[in-house]
C-alpha cells in the first residue's frame, strides 16, 4: 500500500492465506508454477509498494481501512521479504528438481502463514528481536 504505514489487519490476513493456499495447491497439484503468484506480489510490495494482493483485498473492506486493527507496514515488508525469500528458494528447488529442497522452504513459509493466521506471527518476533539486537549494539558503541 503506497504511503501508508499501517495495513488493515484483514489484507494481511488475505496476503498470508494465499500465501498458504498456493504453497498447499502447488503441492497437491505438483504445479510449482503456483508460487509465483504469492511471489510475485509480494515482491512488487517490497520494492515497488504495490502488492497487488493487497489491492484487490481493498477493494472488499466493508468499512473504512483505518477502522480495522492496523498492521506496521514496515514489519510487513519484513515478513514479506521472508516469505519471499523461502518461496524463491523453494521454487528454485523445484526447478532444479531438488525436491526436498523446496519442500523445506514451501514448507516452512506455509508453517510461517499457518502460524501467523492463528495468531502469532514468527517474522514480527524475528524483526523485534533483530531490533533489540541493533538497539544494544548502538549501546556499546557509544560507551
């Protein structure tokens, strides 16, 4: 989303449920091909702020996007870039015919989305942890 810092919480709900979905179609249907659609979408929402997931989820909001829980856009692009990461490496596993390979990395991005919807959400505690990580650094070096 272009300029916001926040997202309705029910599009990145949307985001994490394709992200599920493709993974599970793409395994059940042995079309690895799937997995550019959540791919790629969330590539363009990294570097060009535009996930067109995102925008045809907004087009479905019954009520005013500020009127539902907001979700820090930038830890989105965060997550995102985990999801995106472990569904190229798992589509260049496929590719590659190294099937284990990308059924660790589908794997685990679907594990990541299940765990998200449900509630808790491993790339938020991995960004948190990484700013903790920086914060104390930046203490040691100014003593």
């Amino acid at each position: 989303m272009s300029q916001l810092h926040t997202i309705p919480r029910p599009l990145v709900r949307l985001n994490q449920w394709t992200i599920l979905l493709s993974v599970i179609l793409s395994w059940v249907t042995g079309i690895i091909w799937i997995l550019v659609i959540p791919l790629a979408a969330n590539l363009l929402g990294i570097l060009c702020n535009y996930n067109p997931i995102l925008r045809i989820g907004k087009l479905f909001l019954t009520k005013a996007p500020s009127t539902y829980i907001p979700e820090d856009a930038q830890q989105q692009k965060f997550n995102s870039s985990i999801a995106s990461l472990c569904l190229a490496a798992g589509l260049l596993g496929y590719l590659l015919h190294w099937q284990v390979v990308g059924h660790i990395f589908t794997g685990l991005v679907a594990i990541a989305s299940s765990i998200a919807i449900a509630g808790f959400c491993i790339g938020c505690f991995l960004h948190f942890q990484l700013k903790q990580w920086q914060y104390r650094r930046s203490l040691k070096k100014s003593f």
